[in-house]
C-alpha cells in the first residue's frame, strides 16, 4: 500500500520492522562500532559502523523513502554532505553553482574543492527561463548544476524541471539542496533532479539539537559511488545522533505546516510594518518565484528574509529578541533570527554578498511553531523599542 508522507514519517515502508527489534514502536540505537561475525566468512549484514549501522540503515531509508529516492546516505552535518559529494568530482571539472548559497557551501567551493582543481561557474539560476540563457555558460569540463531553491538567504526560486531538462540534454547531474522546504513541501527528484541534499540539522531534526547532513538519489550509479565515498571517508552520522533524526521527522508534517501558518502570519505582519523595506516569503503572489513554487512544491515554508531601515535598526532588533532568539541555524521549533553579513554569509566575498542582495540591513527568520500572536507581540515590543532609539 502506497502510504502519504504524513504517515511515512512516522512509519517506514517496511513490514520487516514490526516483526523484528523485539516489536521496539522506537527504533532501537545500535550503540555498537562493530559486529561479530558467525563463522568464517559469514556476516549478520552488518560488519563495521562506519560501514553500516542499523540505526542509520533504518535512517537513510526513511529519508530515501521521504524524497522518493533508492537509497540516502546520513551524514555528521549538511556541510559534510556536500564535501562528500565533492568526491564525485575530478580535478578539472566544472559546476555551475546558484549565485546565492548558503555560505558555507560557497566557503566550501571558493576554498576547498577549488583547491582540488574543481571550478565553479556563479549563475542567478532563478532568472533561468529558458535553455539558452544557461547552455553558453557550459564547456566540455561542466559537469553538473547545483541549486537551493529557495536560496538561503535570498529566497530566490528556480525551476527544477526546467533546469533538469537542461542538464538531461548535456549530461550533467542535478543537485538541489532542498533544505529550506524540507521533503514535505518538495521532492526534486520528481522533478528530473539526480542527487538532492539536506542539512539535516534543520527541519528533519526540527529541534535544533543535532548536526546531520543528507544525500537522496534515485541512481543506481551515483549510490553505488557514495556507498564507497561513505565506507573510505567515514563521516557517517552517530547512532544516537541517526535516532534523534529519526525521532524529529516523525513531526515533520505537522511542525512544517504549523510553521507555514506562522510564517505567512508574519510576513504579513511585516510588511505593513514601517520599518521594515522589503519582505522576502515565497508565499506572497508578488514574489517572483512564486508561479514556479506552486508549480513545483506543496508549500512555500517558513523561512522568511526582510530588510528593515537601517544597519543599526537591524543590529537593535538583535539585541532586543528575547523569545525569538538570535542565533544561528533555522527549521527548528524554535523561532530565530539570523544577521547573514557576520553570520550564515560572513565568509562569503562581500562584492557577491551585495550583488546577491545581502545587505547590512537584511535579517533572516526562521519562523517556528510557538503560540504567533505570542511572536507578534514580541516584534511588536522589538520594533517599538528599536523605533524609539533610532
Ligand atoms: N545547506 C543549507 C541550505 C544550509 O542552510 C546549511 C546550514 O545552514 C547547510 C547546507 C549546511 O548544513 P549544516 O549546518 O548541517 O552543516
């Protein structure tokens, strides 16, 4: 029986798992590094944790099944996802990355796979609308495309489909990191994508308690490789760690939907508000990406970007959260607010900082599923401290 992804974050598809674990409703932590073997040449299936591990076994299938993938490799963070799949590549390849990334991936590119002999060619895909504007940027060397959409932290859409025709044409793989919505509100494999990734830290986990990365892909080809990647690199993700992940996505559909509800509420409430310039939220029909979210995803998330008057209106917001909390991260039950410039994007060029739109007055939120009148109030409080001192 096919089941909704409501119920298949909680159950996997998998009747094996009533019977066997002694009938465990929560699937045990396999606290183990090894396994003993039954004889000579016989393996139970499992022979060294960084290998396989039940825990994580039960873990990437979840996952996989979520994205509607073969197969999913759980690792330690998000960051350690996308190094790993790094080692797909050679030296002398190229990528097409999106402009704006989370600013760690662009770290990552600008100073550690450039430096294994891999370039990387910067391109705004959201205002990718047909195949032309993208095929002159591809040489012999392209090898795959790679995109958030929505983009962190500019909120910038692109259409998956589009671009996987465009890579099915060349060759090339597509890897979307589909973090920001979460595989309840998108899945790019159904969309021609070849790899998706997830900092797994957000909303999978959803209490902001773990680092866990992830890799989805429906190619046998691609699986393959990273079984091997996993096994040589080792950055495997814990037992305990796989087991809080697991726990997290069993509230995936309702946090995500609670969440949406609070965020729409906010971004409305934002804008009416005098000093704040610009709200960025997928959500509102003005957003240009908004078309291709309904085209393309079941929601529009709860991660919203605005840009208020000043760089010191926006620092005296920081400083005056108290229930919204300043920090770091995002896709957790706990609403947080993040400064991109000397946080999330702090490493990133400041040149391609501001040519992507980050400004010293942009502020990311990351709405989560607290009481939203109880938030209201709080910006409420917020903003009219802040306006007086300005
Ligand atoms: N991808 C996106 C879109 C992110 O926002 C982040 C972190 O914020 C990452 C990847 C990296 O994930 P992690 O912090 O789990 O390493």
């Amino acid at each position: 029986m096919a089941l909704s992804i409501e119920t298949k974050c909680i159950h996997l598809e998998d009747e094996d798992n009533c019977k066997n674990h002694y009938g465990a409703v929560s699937f045990p932590i396999y606290q183990t590094a090894t396994y003993a073997h039954p004889g000579a040449g016989k393996s139970t299936g499992f022979d060294y944790s960084r290998l396989q591990n039940p825990t994580r076994e039960q873990l990437e299938k979840t996952v996989a099944s979520l994205e509607n993938g073969i197969d999913s490799f759980a690792l330690s963070s998000g960051m350690a996802a996308i190094s790993l799949l790094m080692e797909l590549f050679s030296p002398g390849d190229n990528l097409i990355v999106d402009s704006d990334l989370y600013g760690g991936s662009i770290r990552l590119f600008d100073n550690v796979s450039a430096k294994n002999g891999i370039a990387f060619t910067r391109t705004e895909f959201c205002k990718v609308s047909d195949e032309n504007k993208i095929e002159n940027l591809i040489t012999k060397n392209t090898k795959a495309l790679y995109v958030e959409t929505p983009t962190n932290p500019m909120m910038n859409v692109s259409d998956i489909l589009l671009l996987s025709k465009i890579a099915k044409k060349h060759g090339l793989l597509l890897i979307v990191d589909n973090t920001f919505l979460s595989p309840y509100f998108q899945n790019p494999l159904d969309l021609g994508a070849d790899i998706v990734v997830h900092s797994g830290t957000k909303y999978l986990g959803g209490h902001n308690d773990t680092l866990a990365g992830f890799i989805v892909t429906n190619r046998t080809d691609i699986q393959e490789k990273l079984r091997f990647l996993i096994k040589t690199t080792g950055a495997g993700l814990a037992p305990f760690d796989c087991w809080l992940i697991l726990r997290g996505i069993k509230t995936l559909a309702v946090r995500m939907e609670r969440a949406q509800e609070n965020a729409f509420k906010i971004a409305k409430w934002l804008k009416e508000n005098p000093l704040v310039d610009r709200v960025i939220y997928p959500g509102f029909s003005e957003h240009p990406g908004h078309k291709i979210m309904r085209k393309q995803a079941r929601g529009f998330g709860a991660m919203i970007t605005f840009q208020v008057k000043s760089q010191k209106l926006a620092l005296s917001i920081l400083e005056k959260v108290s229930l919204i909390r300043y920090a770091e991260s995002l896709g957790g039950v706990e609403t947080l607010i993040t400064y991109p410039t000397t946080q999330t994007h702090a490493d990133v060029p400041e040149e391609l900082r501001i040519k992507n739109g980050i400004t010293n007055a942009t502020l990311r939120l990351s709405v989560g599923i607290e009481n939203c009148e109880d938030l209201i109030k709080e910006f409420k409080r917020v903003f009219s401290q802040a306006q007086k001192e300005e």
